[in-house]
C-alpha cells in the first residue's frame, strides 16, 4: 500500500487537535512539537506521541511505532532521567496508553518495509505488547 505522506501528515495533525485537550487533563499544559519530532507534545515533566489507528484495540497482538522514537526516548531519559515518556493511541474502540520502558519483555523490534510516501523503505519498528498497553483512562501518574 502507496501512503501519500502529506496526507499522512494531515491526517495525524487532525488527530493531535482532538486528542491533545484530553492529555492536557492528565499530563497539565503541553506543547506542540514540530511537525518531524519524535514526540507530538511535551512539558517540563513528561513527552506525548499520540497515534491514531483505525482499527480496535486488541485486534492484533500489539500496537506499534516507529523505533527512533524509542531511540529518542533513550536520548533524552539519559540527559534527564526525570522525564517520563507515553504513547497514546486512539484505537475504534478508546484511547489506549504505554510508558515507555527498558523492560524488553513489554515490546519487541522488527523491521517493516513498505511505501510511506517517498518510495520503499525498511523501517525499525516496536511493537508493544497488548498485556503492557492500558486503557487511558486508568493511567495514574
């Protein structure tokens, strides 16, 4: 499957209007990221990436993005071990949470080909395990 990249992008920024008034909730004020950073949102305590799937959670074993945020992630807990990092995805059937961790047995790495946009490319992915993934509405910080 082609993606058109710049609906792509437009497509995820829709998302991030919707969903951001409701992380403010949990995670207080946050600001936008730039259209190519790895995380959607960030404040002095904690960094977003929010994904929006059009499937229902539990579908398939996991839910899944692509590793060099998780290599951000690394970047950044080692220059400020007191950030805290979360995905979101909002699924058909809720919204759904993940803190990142170093604990392997949560995700595994694969690597994904396919057409983004700009041609075909491999991509390193992670692949959170459902039984790690929480509701959203049960995260407690």
């Amino acid at each position: 499957m082609i993606q058109n990249i710049k609906e792509d992008i437009e497509f995820g920024k829709k998302a991030e209007k919707v969903v951001k008034p409701i992380l403010e909730e949990t995670f207080g004020k946050l600001i936008d990221g730039e259209t190519y950073d790895n995380f959607d949102f960030h404040n002095d305590k904690y960094f977003v990436e929010h994904k929006q799937r059009n499937v229902n959670f539990g579908r398939y074993n996991g839910l899944m993005f692509d590793k060099v945020k998780y290599n951000k992630y690394l970047q950044l807990k080692k220059e400020n071990p007191k950030l805290r990092f979360f995905i979101c995805w909002s699924c058909k059937n809720g919204k759904y949470i993940w803190e990142f961790t170093d604990d392997e047995k949560q995700y595994e790495s694969f690597k994904q080909t396919r057409d983004r946009g700009m041609g075909i490319k491999t991509t390193d992915m992670i692949n959170v395990k459902n039984e790690y993934i929480i509701e959203f509405n049960n995260l407690t910080l």
